[in-house]
C-alpha cells in the first residue's frame, strides 16, 4: 500500500530547463560575459548531464561537479575561466530565484496531498534547492524536503533513502514510490531500495524499461496510476 511519495524535483515537479536558462543568462551578465548563444546552451547541457552522472557513480565529488562542468563548457569557447568557482555561486543563487511548474505539477501536488505524504527527493545544491521551493511554494506545500547536500549521499546511494526512512518512521519500502525523470538517480534509487518507481518522460524518449516499474507522459497520471497499484495489494 503506498502511503508516501518521493518527488524528484527539478525535470519532473519542476520546470528545470526554464529555470537553468534563466540562472545561466543571468549569470553570464553579472560577470559581463557575451551570451555565446544557443549552441553553447546545448553543449552545456550535454556536458552537465555528463558530470552529473559521475557524481550519481561516485566518480567524482559534488563540488568537482558544479565548477568542472563550467571549466569544460568555458574551455570549449574560449572563455575565462578564472573566475568559475563565483560564477558556479552566483548560477546557484539564479537558479534558487526561478521556478516554474512542469505542466499540471502544482494542481497534482495539492489534489495528492489529501491522500498520501509527499516529499522533495533531490540532488541539488542547498542554496538552489531551498531557494526554488520557497520560490515555488512547495517547501509549504509538501511534507519534507531531502536534499543530498544535506544529507550526505546523492540518488541513487541507498543511504539517501534510509535517511528519508529515519525521518519518516514508517521503514517498509512498499509504501514508499519514487516519480523522477533521471533513469541513472530516480529510478535506479528505487531499484536499489526496493521501492517503487514511475519515470515522467514527457518526451516520450526511448528507455531501459528494465529500471522502470511504470512510466507516464503527464503528471496528471499519477493519482490513478497510484490508486491503481494500492488497490491489487
Ligand atoms: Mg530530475
């Protein structure tokens, strides 16, 4: 029986590709630096997702991650790199201040409140994380917030959940599921935990259905979906 439920936040509640923009644009002025355009957002988006995934294998740690994927973006444009770790805190300090809603999220969240316990289950940074959520309402809204900056361990470490576990108090993985649009964090976090998942893939992009226990294109999906798993248990 599912009782509780782990959202991931940026990409899934939230409108992450708006809100990073936003924070990059605005960041690139306040060092005046030109906007080198389009394309540049493109690499950089392949490059972090490239970062962040070694960060989820251990490979690297969080820090390595936030100002090694601006030192590899900036280096393929021939920007200066000598100011990166203010740059990496002033596109924090952005990111914290937009937040935009993935399609239906907010009207979701409140309908599922008067059913089940929610909480945000994200890797992000504090200062971006707390910042977006106030911003958004959600802090408000939900009923816990985990953040890995201040737990310690990132999706899809496992000790990442059994702190989600301690606060709650209630430690059967059953009632627990997990919606995220990350395969390498979201729902291998699921995997190893033993938790449910349900991937939010809007694009409806190609997967490995092997780490996924239900997949949905809408949010709106979700109430019924979970309705439906809590009535064959
Ligand atoms: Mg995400």
């Amino acid at each position: 029986m599912i009782k509780y439920i782990l959202w991931d936040i940026d990409g899934t509640l939230l409108d992450f590709s708006l809100a990073e923009e936003k924070a990059l644009r605005a960041s690139f002025k306040e060092f005046d630096l030109p906007w080198p355009g389009q394309k540049f957002l493109e690499d950089y988006r392949k490059i972090n997702k490239e970062f962040w995934e070694k960060l989820e294998r251990k490979e690297l740690e969080k820090i390595q991650v936030l100002e090694g994927r601006f030192y590899k973006a900036f280096d393929l444009y021939k920007l200066d790199t000598s100011s990166i770790p203010a740059f990496n805190k002033s596109y924090q300090k952005h990111l914290g201040s937009v937040a935009a809603f993935s399609p239906y999220g907010l009207e979701v969240v409140l309908d599922l409140k008067k059913t089940y316990k929610q909480f945000a289950a994200t890797n992000g940074t504090i200062t971006a994380q707390k910042g977006k959520l106030k911003k958004s309402g959600l802090d408000q809204i939900l009923d816990g917030i985990f953040i890995s900056d201040q737990i310690g361990y990132e999706k899809p470490d496992p000790r990442f959940f059994q702190s989600v576990l301690d606060h709650v108090g209630d430690s059967i993985p059953e009632e627990y599921i997990i919606i995220g649009d990350s395969l390498t964090s979201d729902m291998k976090l699921g995997k190893n935990c033993g938790i449910k998942t349900i991937f939010y893939n809007p694009k409806n992009l190609k997967i490995d259905k092997d780490l996924v226990d239900f997949e949905i294109s809408d949010l709106r999906q979700v109430k019924s979906l979970i309705e439906k798993i809590n009535k064959n248990n």
